[in-house]
C-alpha cells in the first residue's frame, strides 16, 4: 500500500497541503483531477520522491519512502512522465534495457533476460521499433516505447503524469486501453493525472478531486465526477449524461 499521513508541503514559502491524507487503492487505476494549481503536480512529485514532504509520512508497504534505497524503490515505483528526455542516438532496445537498472548496475555485465524484454516489447505491440532510434518514432511510439521502459522494472506501481497530453486522439485512447489491459492481466497499481473528464470516467477505479491544495472529493469516478461537483470545482456549467455505451460529462 502507498499512502500519505498528515502531509504538510510549501513550495517557496507558500503552503500547498495541510494534513493531507490520501491512499492508493491497490490494483486499481486511480486517477488526479483538478483545476489549474491545484496540487496535482506536487502530489504526483511527492509520491514519486520527486520532492519531501515538510512533514507527515508516506509511506510504501508500511516503510517510510524516504527510507527506501533508490534501487529498491525503482523496482516497486515506476514513472512515465509527461516529457521525457529523447535519447536521440539510442535504439529502442537499448533505452528499454535503462529499466533493468534497478536490477543490474552499471559497471556490471548486462545480465538482462532478452526474453523478458522480448515480451515487454510484443505486449506492447513495438517489437518490430526495436532497432530503430527512439528520434525516428512517432509521439505515440515514444510513448509506448517509455511505458516499456517501466515495465522492465517490474514494477508494482506505475504512475504517469499526463500521459496523453501529447497524443492526438486515436492515440490517446489506445494508450489508455493499453494501461486497462495492463492492470486487468497484470494488476498493476496505476496513478496517472488526466485533464480529460471523460477519460477519468473511462479509464478509472478511483478518482481524486484535488482543488486549492485539498482533496475535494474521493471515489469512484461516477461519485466524483458529477454536475455539482465539477461545476463547482472547475467553474463550469457542465452535464452528466448517461448512455449505452458509459456516462459522459458534456460542457457548455
């Protein structure tokens, strides 16, 4: 379980949380919504060790994250960020390769199982991208190629921040049904930030509803998402319609 007790945070003096409390559902899909600030963000950084906590804990299995060893903690906690630094004279093989770290070093002779990876690499569908550099992809194949990349961690958690941002539509939507996939087969803890409404309705567990520093609301999509809420949240006059094929939010 990871999850956050009493967390204070302030970025340059200016308070961001206040006694936070949150946890991630294990196996599930949990998504961060929110307006512009938020806390997104810094929610996002603080449960990757991207930033600390002033104070409170949070906490990985009952163990203090802060505790943790790097290398122990990349094999547990995976992250996709929203931009990634582009390798340009790097094959796909060998980036993917960077996830085995964790469990290799550096100075050590590559002791990576190619059939591991061939399998990452199949189940996302780019095993023929292996040998081409990661600059001659696509947006969309740079992003599967990144998940891949986390993967070969292993991991138990896989957090992405804004993974569609990028992405045109046709792409959006197979990315996210591919994290679907991912957590039905593999039941990986998933935690993404998404600016979509409609795609936290879609693709989510859970939902958490953070505005001005503070959780508004926690639940299942269809609990958080709703006309009041969102209305009220992100100042919008805004629909819940139900449907056949799901329940939308329309704006207007």
């Amino acid at each position: 379980m990871l999850e956050l007790n009493n967390v204070d945070f302030s970025y340059h003096n200016k308070n961001i949380f206040n006694g936070l409390n949150f946890s991630l559902q294990d196996n599930k899909i949990t998504t961060i919504i929110g307006p512009n600030g938020s806390g997104k963000s810094t929610l996002f950084k603080l449960l990757t060790r991207s930033e600390k906590a002033k104070s409170g804990e949070i906490k990985l299995d009952g163990s203090d994250i802060w505790t943790i060893q790097p290398r122990d903690f990349a094999k547990k906690v995976a992250i996709v960020h929203q931009q990634n630094q582009l390798y340009d004279e790097m094959t796909v093989n060998e980036l993917i390769k960077m996830g085995r770290l964790p469990y290799n070093s550096l100075f050590e002779n590559d002791q990576t199982d190619p059939e591991k990876l061939n399998k990452i690499l199949n189940y996302l569908e780019i095993e023929p991208l292996k040998n081409k550099f990661v600059s001659e992809l696509s947006g969309g194949q740079q992003q599967r190629v990144w998940l891949a990349v986390a993967l070969a961690q292993e991991p138990e958690y896989l957090f992405l921040d804004e993974p569609t941002t990028y992405l045109d539509l046709h792409f959006q939507y197979r990315f996210l049904k591919l994290l679907k996939k991912l957590n039905r087969d593999q039941g990986l803890s998933i935690c993404m930030i998404l600016h979509d409404l409609n795609q936290a309705l879609q693709f989510s567990d859970q939902v958490v509803l953070l505005n001005q520093g503070e959780i508004k609301k926690i639940g299942q999509p269809e609990e958080v998402i709703t006309k009041e809420i969102i209305s009220n949240n992100f100042k919008i006059d805004c629909e819940v319609i139900k449907t056949d094929q799901g329940v939308f939010l329309r704006q207007y």
